[in-house]
C-alpha cells in the first residue's frame, strides 16, 4: 500500500481524499496556491506545498510544480481528484515516468476516451449501444448532408475533441446544415485546437444516466448502479440522484453489463464512469465515458454503502476488486451548493461568508471546505458545499433535503439553496417527470 499521496487538487475533494487516506493510515500531502493558503485541505494534510500564484494554469494545472512537491515530499501516489489534471494524459504519463502512482486511467486510457468518435467507436466495437450516426469523423459537409437526409433531421453535429457541450449544434433541416457545420468547426477549433466533427441522430429530450464502474489490475471491472445528472443547466449539473425514478431492475441490469463490457475492452484500471442517454422508450445509448472519481459520487456511497476513493487507492496499489456489482439499498440525493446568485443567470459569488451553519440529522452529509469567515476566492469553480440525503424511499429524500435545505445558514453570499427549495417542491420533480431539458422552463425569478 502506498505511504503518502499528494492530493493535486483543491476544495471538497481535496479533503474528501485526505479524510480516506486518514482512515487508511496514508500520510497525505496538500498542493496549494497562494489563494488557498488559509483552506482546509492545507491544514488538514499532514504536509503542505505552496505551487505557484492563484490562477489554475501557474499552479494546480503546473505539471512541473506538482511533479517536483510530490519528489521533494516522497509521495508514491499522486490522486488528481476531478477537474484539474484528473483526465491529463500528459500528466498520467509523466507521473509513470517518474514513478508516481497516478490514482486514475492511464495516458492510453485516457487518450482514447477523450476523443470522443474513437471513444464511440471503441464501445461499438465492444457491443454498447450506440447512438446512431456517422461511422467516425465526417469529411465534409456534403457527406454529412446525405448522412442527415439518410437519417432524417433533427441530427446534431459534435467535436471529437468535445465534451461538457462545447462544439456541438442541433441541426433541425438541410438548410440549417452549413452554419451549424461552420459554427461548430470555429468553436471546436478555437476551444480544443481540433475542429474534427461526427454526427449523430439528435435525441430529443433524453434522461442523461450514468453508470459507476471499478476496474482492477487483473482485467475485472464492476459496477455499481446509475445516477440521474438529468437536473442541469448549461452543461452543469446542479442535482444528481441515485436510483434513478426511470430505471428499472432489468434496465439497471442490462447497462451495467453494458458499462462494464464497455470498460473490460480497454482494460479499464479505475474508477470510472460510463454516461448514457436514454431516450423516452427506455433506449440506451452509450454517450462519453469519464475517466476520473466525479463531483456526485457521494450519492453511489450513500446507497451502496462503498467508499470509492478507498476503492481507487486500493485498485491503484494493485489489490484486485470482489468482481460483485453493487445495487441500490436505499435512495440518495445529492443538491450542489453554488456561490451563484440563481436570480441573477447563477452569476457568480464570491466574497467571504460570514455566518455559517450546516444542517444535520438523520441522513444528511456534507462534503464542504468551507468554514465561517472563509473567504471564495474568484478563481476557480464556484461549489462550495455537497448536500447529500439519503432516506428509505425518493419521498422521504426530498421531505429530508427540503428540511435540510432550510437549516442550512450561508451568509455574506449569494448560493444555489433559494434554487433547491424551490425544485423540492415541484410537482414534475416530485414525480420524477423530467428530462434534460427541466431548467429551461424553469421559472429562476425572485429567487
Ligand atoms: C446529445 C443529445 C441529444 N442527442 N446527443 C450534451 C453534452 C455532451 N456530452 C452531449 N450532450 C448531448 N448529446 C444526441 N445524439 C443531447 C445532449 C444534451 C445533454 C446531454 C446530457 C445532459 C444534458 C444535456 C443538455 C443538452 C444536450
């Protein structure tokens, strides 16, 4: 087992990882930026290094800096947590290179799940459903016109080096076809320095599901069950829950399988994440797969009563899996907690709270760093706290959350719970009726 890892990262996550590695007996070792020197991640590491000035490029992006904290320190594991270096196949490399445990896929992994027409491609080849559309990259926009007239409109183009929205156009008729090319080809090319497009029949108003899976080092994988990120805005998630209101045990049955054929053909050596898109008949289609631990895993802990951050220090060191798949035991919740004025377009918020209290109780568990008179910094994202619920049916989650919602005590800034208190009490919500596409007839006024 591993002696000491350096946590390249910042934020709840940092001390999410801190706080197994604790109960693991691993030293650990905070990276920080001169505008975290007062967050709870330094002080809760037994070490501490200093990498560099507040923006994320000269300091949690510094490969160099982190590369050398981890050498002068003696760390043998490097955990990325998200976001950041999580899916850098640069950085997954040079730590091999060095000899550092990166506690995620490798650079090959990543690599090919990163591009996302060979991601798609891989998992058809492995059996996955996909979605229907272009075989590989398109050419031209002639080939695409006659794919999208084979296929019938409405089709959506999308950039191979995309993700997280960016690069794609719905394209609803043939006329339409030329400026979402164009448009997307810029976007793409400006963003990711790579404007090569696929296309893809255009799902309408589909349930993003997706599906936890653990790899070990000896070729097996497991899953552990779904989460619904349906609830989004832009491209981010604000509510995520497990298990889904639309899944079924047969359905749960047959993406696991899927996720981890999907997963076993790449010899998937981690934690990761297979994300689908299902349509109104209960059609799966596989749509991108992460390589790293994700902000909403606490929800698939909640419910199957599994930390995965142990899990992936345990896969990294090379102990092999159980090989059984987890299920559902109770419901989870998880509402994300934004300094974000929801009123406002959730412009952002930072500032310093000055007053602060955490709800509690039965079911209620929070993954923050922050404290009272902690100060956001503007420079990096803008979630400041996890609100997770768990109770024995949906109804009494959301009973749970509400009350939770309300105990809950953030001043000094704008947050994301005005926002929350209102879903709560949403006739659709409370159904489970509603798909991708729910926040943009939502009514965010007066918040
Ligand atoms: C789609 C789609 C409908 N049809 N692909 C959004 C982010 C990127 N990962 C892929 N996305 C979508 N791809 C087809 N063929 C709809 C979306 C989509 C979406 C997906 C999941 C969650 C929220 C979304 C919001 C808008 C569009």
């Amino acid at each position: 087992m591993f002696k000491k890892i350096l946590i390249a990262n910042r934020g709840e996550i940092a001390l999410r990882i801190i706080r197994t590695c604790r109960e693991m007996g691993i030293k650990t070792v905070a990276v920080y930026s001169t505008a975290d020197r007062e967050s709870l991640h330094v002080r809760f590491a037994d070490e501490s290094v200093c990498i560099g000035p507040p923006a994320s490029r000269q300091s949690y992006l510094d490969v160099k800096s982190i590369i050398s904290a981890a050498e002068v320190t003696g760390a043998d594991a490097i955990h990325p947590g998200y976001g950041f270096l999580s899916e850098n196949a640069e950085f997954s490399r040079v730590c091999a290179e060095y000899g550092i445990k990166f506690i995620g896929a490798t650079a090959e992994q990543i690599n090919q799940m990163g591009d996302k027409a060979t991601a798609k491609a891989t998992m058809r080849a492995a059996g996955v459903p996909v979605i229907p559309g272009s075989d590989g990259l398109l050419d031209s926009v002639e080939e695409g016109k006659v794919l999208a007239a084979e296929m019938g409109y409405p089709v959506i183009v999308k950039a191979t080096a995309g993700g997280g929205g960016r690069g794609m156009r719905v394209i609803n008729s043939a006329d339409e076809f030329q400026k979402a090319w164009d448009d997307a080809r810029q976007e793409s090319g400006a963003a990711f320095g790579n404007d090569a497009l696929y296309l893809e029949k255009f799902i309408e108003e589909p349930r993003h599901i997706e599906v936890q899976i653990v790899g070990d080092q000896f070729g097996r994988v497991c899953h552990l069950s779904e989460r619904d990120c349906s609830i989004q805005r832009r491209h981010q998630k604000l509510v995520e829950e497990t298990p889904s209101p639309i899944i079924t045990a047969e359905l749960r049955d047959q993406m696991g399988a899927a996720a981890i054929k999907g997963a076993s053909s790449i010899g998937y050596e981690g934690a990761g994440t297979i994300e689908f898109l299902v349509d109104k008949h209960g059609k799966f289609y596989f749509m991108e797969m992460n390589t790293r631990i994700q902000v909403e895993h606490p929800i698939t802990e909640e419910v199957t009563n599994f930390d995965l951050i142990k899990e992936q220090i345990k896969v990294a060191a090379g102990e092999p899996i159980s090989g059984k798949n987890y299920y559902p035991k109770v419901f989870a919740m998880e509402c994300r907690i934004n300094a974000e004025d929801p009123a406002h377009n959730f412009r952002p918020s930072p500032g310093k709270i000055t007053s602060l209290h955490f709800p509690g109780g039965h079911g209620i568990r929070i993954d923050s760093h922050v404290y009272a008179g902690y100060t956001i910094p503007p420079n990096y994202d803008s979630m400041i706290a996890k609100l997770i619920v768990s109770g024995q049916s949906r109804e009494e989650v959301i009973t749970r959350m509400k009350r939770a919602l309300q105990e809950f005590v953030i001043e000094g800034i704008k947050t994301t719970i005005p926002f929350h208190i209102r879903l709560m009490d949403d006739p659709s919500f409370k159904e489970g009726n509603f798909t991708t596409k729910f926040l943009e007839s939502f009514d965010f006024s007066g918040l």
